[in-house]
C-alpha cells in the first residue's frame, strides 16, 4: 500500500452555544480540519486536526513530497520525516502528525480488517466513559439560548446533561468569572448531584495562593482531581503540598521531556492524554506506560473533537490498563457531525468503542461539502478573544475576570 494524494479539508460545526473559557471563547462553532489520505489500493485514511483554515490546507499540501509513495504501514519511518524532535525546534508539526498518524492506522486497520484498537493491543473495554464537561456559556446569538452564567443556570445545565446522557463526572471549566463566583458554582453543582464525582479547571490563570485557596474550600468535594489551577510545573509542584486531591494537567505535561521530569519530582498526579498534543495516539500510549511505570493516573484530554478524533479518543481509552478516570469531551455541545450516522451517541455516560475497520467511522460526503460551505461563509475565529470584550486579554495570575451579571448576547455571525 502506498500513498498517493493527502487532502485537507476545513469544517465549520455549529455548537449549541458559545463556550466561554479563560482565554476567550468557542464563538458558537468549532472549526476543524478534516484529512483525507488517499492509496494506491482505493482505501481511504480519515484524520483530524484543530482549527483549520488556509493554513492547515497549505501545512498538508506542503507534506506531499515527504508522504506520496511513503507505506502508511511505515508510522514510525513518517514520525521521524515529519516531526523528529529536533527538527521540530524549527518547525513544529506535532499536530500534523497527529492528523497523518490517525490516517495511518484507519488504512492499516481497513486493509486488515481490524478496528485500531486491535492494532493497538485489543480493546480491554467496550466502552469508554465520559464526564459531562460543563462549560459558562453565552447565549446562542441567534435565539438567545444555552446561556450557562449564574449558579442557578449551571446546576440546571449539570442535570439536564446527566438527564440526557448519564454521566456520573462532571467538569467545570472555569477561569472565566473570578474565583469566589465559579467556587460557588462548582459546589452547588457537587451538592445538586450528590454521589457523582467532579472536576474544576480553571486553565492555569490562578496564582498558586489562589489555587490553595480554591482547593481548601472543595476539599470536602468528591474530586476526580483538581486540573491545571496554575499554570506551570513548579507553581503545580507547590499548589499539590497544600491541597489534599490530585492535580492533573494538559498544559505543562504534554511531551516526553516533560513527562520524564514529571516522574522525577513530581508535581501533577493526573497525566491527561491527547491524541492531538501528543502527535498521535500511539505516543499516548507510550506516555501510557511511563505513567503507569510511575504509578501516575492517566484519562483522556478533549481539546475539541468531531466524530473522527473521537473515535481516536475511543480506541486510545479502550486499551489503556490505566485509565483511571472518564475521559473529556465537547462532543455534546456540538449539534452535529461529519460522520455517517451523525452525532454518536452516549449511553449512561459512555460511548461504545468503535468495532469496524479502522477507526470505524466514515465520512458524510454531504455533511463535510455542508460544513465547508459553513467554513467558507464565516472563517475562522480568535479562541483566544472573547466575542462582548475587544481588546481584553487575561493576565497569569489573572484579575481581568468577566462579570458575572453581564447577561448580554454576543453578536457574532452563525
Ligand atoms: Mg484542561
């Protein structure tokens, strides 16, 4: 099997609402890059990438000369073509590879008639487990719904979610609003869903007394962890001899390097793996294995996903031994999908792994020309802007917070 053409192809899916985090906001969509490896034998390798736009087309385009005539088979060979470390201090492509290395094992699973987990040593559960992922929200700009602000909204939102897809974790992303207003969310929340187990970050934009503070006043909590409170591996370091639940991060443990001094003095207990941070989902199951070498808890990081990098988040929680925790997802604020089928669908909280060829999801042709057209009509967005404050932009330690009785619609193009 051979490569013989790599097509990159940018989607715009439109969420229920705007997602507000501490760097901005997801104005009402997401944008992804979907990737098409093509071979001489007529299968077709699906990948994904965040964002998109003329640069993810123009960063895989310019990969044809390294890719055509590769073997797909030939992961590793591709790895060190594209993205050997040292190469990569000049030109980071970390994520391209992540998109070509998921491409790579849906050809090599058609081809031999196998999904990925099987290729990846077998599937040790049939199903993978998700926490809830509760995000502050602006109203959709369109109707004026989906709004998540007030303590009030956020509890109801957590129980319409577990209503409606049974989930028994719940993360709160926080860092929008200051620390008093989301510590008061995040704790009706535990009380309103006494029995689950919960988990807060606030994206790193705490100072460590903060971050103290925070986690004194939820250590009656149930918590699955403490995410990312600061951002940094030596504020983490100091945060954890205060604090009594583990911390995890996706921030300032996303390479080897930073996983070995990790192991060496440890600052964070929870490695979350992403198949995009890590360049693949093979290198997540490597740092799989340091993890659990060193006794470190690992789970599965969402940094966005349509149905393809699910699937990739699928057959990585399906093989871990160590999968100590539901993995994350924002799958459920999306209202759609580019996969046959549409959304996949949740059941008590879990979502089953795939068991076709591959990683068993295939492209809607109609829904991927739909999305484009989306993508072309509105372009991309500023992730890190938020859409009702121009001009702002979060310090670390933060004191630029949102307020939490502004109610406006933000008046953005969907
Ligand atoms: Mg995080």
């Amino acid at each position: 099997m051979r490569i013989t053409d790599i097509r990159a192809t940018p989607v715009t899916v439109p969420l229920e609402a705007p997602l507000r985090h501490a760097n901005g906001s997801h104005w009402g969509r997401f944008v992804r890059t979907i990737v098409e490896i093509e071979t001489d034998c007529g299968l077709v390798g699906l990948g994904e990438m965040g964002g998109g736009g003329e640069s993810a087309v123009a960063a895989f385009e310019g990969l044809k000369p390294l890719l055509l005539g590769r073997d797909p088979s030939r992961i590793e060979e591709l790895r060190f073509a594209i993205s050997n470390p040292t190469a990569s201090l000049y030109n980071n492509r970390t994520q391209v590879m992540a998109a070509i290395e998921f491409a790579c094992l849906d050809l090599l699973g058609k081809k031999w008639g196998v999904p990925v987990s099987e290729i990846l040593g077998g599937r040790l559960r049939d199903r993978v487990a998700f926490a809830s992922y509760l995000f502050f929200r602006y109203p959709h700009p369109k109707d004026g719904t989906g709004e998540v602000r007030t303590v009030e909204q956020l509890v109801a939102e957590a129980e319409r979610l577990k209503a409606a897809y049974g989930f028994t974790s719940h993360k709160l992303k926080g860092g929008v609003f200051a620390p008093e207003h989301e510590l008061a969310c995040y704790r009706a929340v535990a009380e309103a869903l006494d029995g689950d187990s919960f988990r807060f970050d606030p994206n790193g934009v705490w100072s460590a007394e903060q971050a103290m503070w925070f986690g004194q006043q939820i250590a009656d909590v149930r918590n699955d962890y403490f995410e990312d409170p600061v951002f940094g591996l030596h504020g983490m370091r100091r945060v954890r001899e205060k604090v009594s639940m583990p911390l995890a991060t996706n921030t300032v443990v996303v390479n080897f390097e930073q996983l070995s001094a990790n192991a060496l003095c440890t600052a964070v207990d929870v490695i979350l793996l992403d198949t995009t941070f890590w360049g693949g989902i093979r290198p997540c199951l490597k740092a799989a294995g340091v993890c659990e070498t060193f006794q470190l808890g690992v789970a599965v990081h969402s940094s966005g996903e349509l149905g393809i990098q699910l699937a990739t988040m699928l057959h990585l929680g399906a093989v871990l031994p160590n999968l100590s925790f539901a993995a994350d997802a924002h799958y459920h604020h999306l209202t759609d999908d580019v996969i046959v089928g549409g959304k996949m669908t949740y059941e008590d909280g879990a979502i089953a792994v795939p068991t076709a060829p591959g990683l068993g999801v295939e492209l809607d042709r109609d829904k991927l020309a739909e999305y484009h057209e989306l993508y072309l009509r509105l372009g991309t967005y500023p992730y890190d802007q938020d859409p009702l404050r121009p001009g702002w932009t979060p310090l670390i330690p933060n004191d630029r917070w949102a307020d939490p009785d502004d109610a406006r619609v933000p008046n953005v193009p969907l």
